[in-house]
C-alpha cells in the first residue's frame, strides 16, 4: 500500500499523452496564439484597470474571499500568479477582439440565421420497435393514454422518466436533421408521427416553439459563434509545428 505519491510535471505530460488529449489541447493552443497576435495586430490593449476588475470577479465567482484561499486555489489548479494574471488578460483581450471584428455583424447574421436560433420545448420517448411506436402513437392520439403515461413506462432512465421525457428547450441546431424538419414544421401542441432514426423509433409531443429574439444573451451567443467560426478558419489557413521534444 503507497503512502505518498509525487506527482511531476512529466507524470502529468504522459498522462496528457496517455488521455488522447494533444489534439485538443493543441487546438486551444493554437487559438490562442491566433487570437493574441489579432489582437496585437489590431492595437487591442488591456488596461489595468480592466484586469483588476476581472480579477475580482474571477475570485468572486470562485468564492476566493481572501489571499489565502487565492493561493490555494492557485496551487490547486497548478498556476501561478503569473498564470492566473495571463488567463484574465487571454480572457478580456479575446472578448475585445470579438467586439472589434463583429459587434457590427451581429444583426445581419442574426436574420440570415435565425431559423437556427428558434427553440422547441418537447417530450421524447425513444422505442426499439417501430409498430409498437406506432400504437402507441394512436393510442395517445385517440386518449387511450397520455404521453406521460408512455414515458414513464418506456423510458429506462429514471431522471428522464420523472420529467415525462421533458428534454428542455432545443435548438434547431441541437438535433438531428430528420428530427428538426418535423419538429420545427409542428403546429404545437402536436404528437408527431414516430421518427425511424439510427438510434431508435422517436415518439416526440411538441409542446411549444419559441422563436429567437435578439436580445443581449443571443446578441453574446452569436458573438461567441462568430469568434469560434472566424478561428477555425484561421486554424485551418496555419500550418502548424508539433515540437513534443
């Protein structure tokens, strides 16, 4: 039995390695880099203010009332005061970029795209067999049952089966395309016709359909989709140097 293990910097590289996670790490990386010489490029600055500011809010959100709980929560995660300094200057110096290149493009994008940004409230039961889906669509059409009554004896997780197979509000983008033409082409209320997909026959009741206005929390979303949209094109025009040595 161990009764202490250290842990070195190259234990958490391997084990980096050993997870699969390069890809991914090294795409954060790159977009990083990407961002900052934007920025530079375009005599974005941060000033001190702006940084104290956001530190206070970071250690705010973080329950960081005082300067022991920030070292520790530094040491926790790794980092130093340099670090924490650098993730607060990546963080501001990334939403100022975002507003310079496409505060302006926000409502032109919002009507070319808005289909995209309409919710469904909805229920779903998913089936294996497709003739029992369709009786008991029939059975839900003509009162036999409720669609509560079908979820909580068809759906095997219990959290879902409370809810009645409640999945929240969806966004068009969120599912899958044979799913989204006919949840998005209901007359809500409405059962739909079951939906053969690869994953199962969908028995789908469409409460509502929202659709999008474009106020301050969907004007931020489509910030950040521009911002993710603009980097994945800079990071395929880069050609990039893996130097793991």
């Amino acid at each position: 039995m161990l009764e202490s293990i250290t842990i070195t910097q190259a234990d958490i590289w391997q084990q980096v390695k050993l997870s699969l996670q390069i890809p991914e790490l090294v795409e954060q990386i790159v977009s990083r880099k990407i961002i900052l010489s934007a920025a530079e490029e375009a005599g974005i600055k941060v000033e001190v203010e702006e940084l104290q500011k956001a530190a206070d809010f970071l250690r705010l959100t973080n329950k960081l009332t005082s300067a022991e709980d920030t070292y520790k929560w530094l040491e926790k995660h790794g980092v130093s005061v340099d670090d924490f300094e650098e993730i607060i200057y990546t963080d501001l110096i990334s939403g100022k970029l975002n507003q310079h290149l496409f505060e302006d493009k926000i409502e032109p994008y919002f009507w070319q795209n808005q289909l995209n940004y309409a919710g469904v409230v909805m229920y779903e039961v998913v089936l294996e067999d497709e003739d029992l889906a369709i009786e008991l669509f029939y059975a839900i059409k003509e009162g036999e049952m409720s669609f509560y009554d079908v979820a909580h004896q068809y759906i095997k997780d219990v959290e879902l089966r409370r809810q009645g197979g409640y999945l929240g509000v969806q966004r068009r983008r969120d599912l899958k395309p044979e799913i989204s033409a006919a949840v998005f082409a209901a007359k809500p209320p409405q059962l739909l016709k079951p939906i053969i997909t690869a994953k199962g026959v969908r028995l789908i009741f469409v409460e509502e359909i929202i659709q999008p206005q474009l106020n301050d929390e969907l004007k931020q979303e489509i910030l950040r989709d521009l911002l993710l949209s603009w980097i994945q094109d800079k990071v395929n025009q880069v050609a990039i140097n893996l130097n793991l040595e």
